[in-house]
C-alpha cells in the first residue's frame, strides 16, 4: 500500500504529529548547523588537508573527485563532509544507505539515474548486500554495470554505460568492509574523536548560529561531557539552552550547563542513563564481573545490541569497562567513578581480585 501525509494525518495522534514536528525541528537545527566547506570545518586537521588536496587536484583537472571511504564513529562529520565534497565539486549529492540496498536491482536503479560528477553519498557501506556489492565494484572501477534481464538459460546481462561519479562510502566498522571493496576508493580517512579544545570550538561556532550567549567556562562544561562528539556537542548544547532559556536569563555559564546537564542525567564524564545502568549492574549485582554480555543487557533491560554498540564503546574508551574472555568486568575506575568500594576476593574488577570464582 502506498501511504502520504493524506493517508496519515486523518488518523495520526496528537502525540505522533507533536513527535514528528519535533523531529523534523531537530533535523532542520543540525542541518542549518552543519559546515558548509572545508574551512568552516572543525576538526580532523589531517583528514581536512588530504581531502582538501584531492579536491583541488580534481577541480584543476576538471575530473570527478576520487571515491572517497569515511570511517569512524557516529557523530564525527562523515555526512557533513560527504556534503562539504559535493560543494566543494560543485555537483549535486544523492544520499542513501547500505541497509536500503538488499537487492543488486536497487543500487542499479540509483547508479543509472546519477548525472555526470554526482556525489553518492552511501552510509553504512558495509551492510549493503553481497550482490550489490559485487556490482558496484564495476561500477566504481569502469562506470558500468551489467543489468540481468530474464532467468536461467535465458538469462542476459545487458552493459549499461555510467556517468562519471563520486562515491562517498561511511562506515563505523571499517573492518568489515572487503579487501576488493575497500581497496577500489582513491581516498580513506579515519575521523578520530574530538579533543575538549575542538569541542569547545565546535560549541561556540553552533551558539553563534542559534543566538544562544555561551560563557567560555560553560562551553567547556557541554566539551567535558560530550564523549569527544560534535553532534552529542550540538544535541547538549541545545537542551542546555532550553533549561537557561526557562530557568535562567539565558546565558549558559559553567554552573548552569552543570544544574542543566544533572537533569538531562549526563554526568561529569558524559556518562548518561545507560552507561550508569550498566555500570551499576556490573558493580551492584555481579561485583564487578567477569558476567557475560547477554546477562549484562537483561539486567539492566536493555537489547543485547543496545548495551554492546552504544554504552561499551564509550566505557570501555574511558577505562570503566573492560572486554575479556570471561566476559564484561569492571575497572577500579568503574569503581572509584560510582564512589563505590570494590569487594575484597570478590569481582573482577577490584585490584588484586582474581573473580567470582576464584583463580
């Protein structure tokens, strides 16, 4: 069945349409604050100089731009920079995803409708399906694909010739991407986190564009806890302009981002609802571990999945939390954090501990 705002909206709940508008707020506030070009870019000097070169390079050749591969986690600017290469080239940008690829008959319906120099923008490379991806192999190298028309001893591949084209693959898990793949990109970056200095840049240049007045010293409390992410950056630096908005004049200083950021629950560390749930489960319910991944998650009632890609990656970066054979176990850091004692000859995850059963 196809479905528009026609179908939807008779029957659509106040609650749904309030969440929709809400969203479609959020999404045009980070993309208004988004750089438009490599020198509004913040950040990730190394990746901006290289990138910076293989554009120029293209321009004075008057060539496509080489395929480029994004790597990193969610937050650091693949998108935003995916953007910044077709401004930068001048041609529009075409944006679709990995997971929204499944059949070989779907990426060639997009390859075949790009114009010439188009930048195609693929986030989350790595899941696209196998046969798609065995066909954009040829589409990067040669710009041509080989459309199947009919089914078994009648079957015919016909040659479709392709427009020069830009690919711009994003991945958070580079290591799953294959060699053949990974190895057809002129270009790959790695995008790091971002140190409190460059945060704290990133926070300026957003309140600037939402008029919001931010204290150095309050800029720095939002850098503290955003987990070395600009857009966690953006995301607390617009709920810490809500709370100074009601409950202050509407300058953010250190003690208000403080008293905002306590009621939002993210804490000194960036630490936020999840991460401290599990830690608390860890340390409460296990002393400290070793506990395997899966009891972790229905301990603190969260998907497995859930606890394993959004709250281990920080924890473990922050020394909180540490992977090993025998499952999840807390560090003295864990401890010290929750302002707990470890247990003496219990956990794992006290000094001098050896686990819950012994040697």
């Amino acid at each position: 069945m196809n479905w528009d705002a026609s179908d939807t909206a008779p029957d659509a709940g106040p609650e749904r349409l309030v969440g929709a508008a809400a969203d479609r707020e959020d999404q045009a506030v980070e993309a208004a604050l988004r750089p438009k070009d490599l020198n509004e870019f913040i950040g990730q000097e190394r990746v901006r100089q290289q990138l910076d070169l293989v554009l120029k390079a293209a321009r004075q050749r008057g060539a496509t731009a080489d395929h480029v591969l994004l790597s990193g986690a969610p937050g650091l600017g693949k998108t935003t920079l995916s953007m910044i290469i077709a401004a930068e080239m001048g041609v529009p940008i075409r944006i679709t995803s990995g997971p929204a690829i499944q059949h070989a008959g779907d990426l060639a319906a997009i390859l075949s409708s790009l114009q010439e120099g188009e930048v195609l923008f693929l986030d989350e490379i790595h899941r696209m399906s196998r046969p798609a991806e065995e066909m954009l192999y040829m589409a990067m190298e040669d710009f041509r694909v080989d459309v199947v028309v009919g089914k078994g001893p009648g079957a015919t591949a016909i040659p479709l010739e392709l427009p020069p084209f830009t690919l711009v693959g994003a991945t958070t898990r580079a290591g799953l991407l294959p060699p053949p793949l990974r190895d057809r990109f002129g270009f790959t970056a790695h995008m790091e986190f971002y140190g409190p200095a460059e945060l704290e840049r990133v926070i300026h240049r957003s309140a600037g564009l939402l008029d919001v007045s931010v204290a150095v010293e309050g800029a720095a409390e939002i850098a503290g806890r955003s987990r070395g992410t600009p857009r966690i950056a953006n995301r607390l630096l617009r709920r810490v302009r809500d709370y100074a908005q009601v409950r202050a004049d509407g300058v953010i200083t250190q003690e208000i981002a403080a008293k905002a950021l306590e009621v939002y629950e993210v804490d000194e560390r960036g630490l936020d609802r999840l991460d401290r749930a599990v830690l608390h489960a860890l340390l409460n319910l296990f002393g400290g571990g070793p506990v395997g991944l899966s009891t972790l998650a229905v301990a603190v009632g969260e998907e497995r999945e859930t606890v394993e890609e959004v709250a281990e990656p920080f924890l473990v970066r922050e020394g909180l939390l540490a992977r090993t054979p025998r499952g999840r176990i807390a560090t003295p850091a864990a401890w010290a954090h929750l302002g707990l004692t470890p247990p003496q000859g219990g956990g794992a995850g006290g000094p001098g501990q050896t686990g819950l059963f012994g040697p």
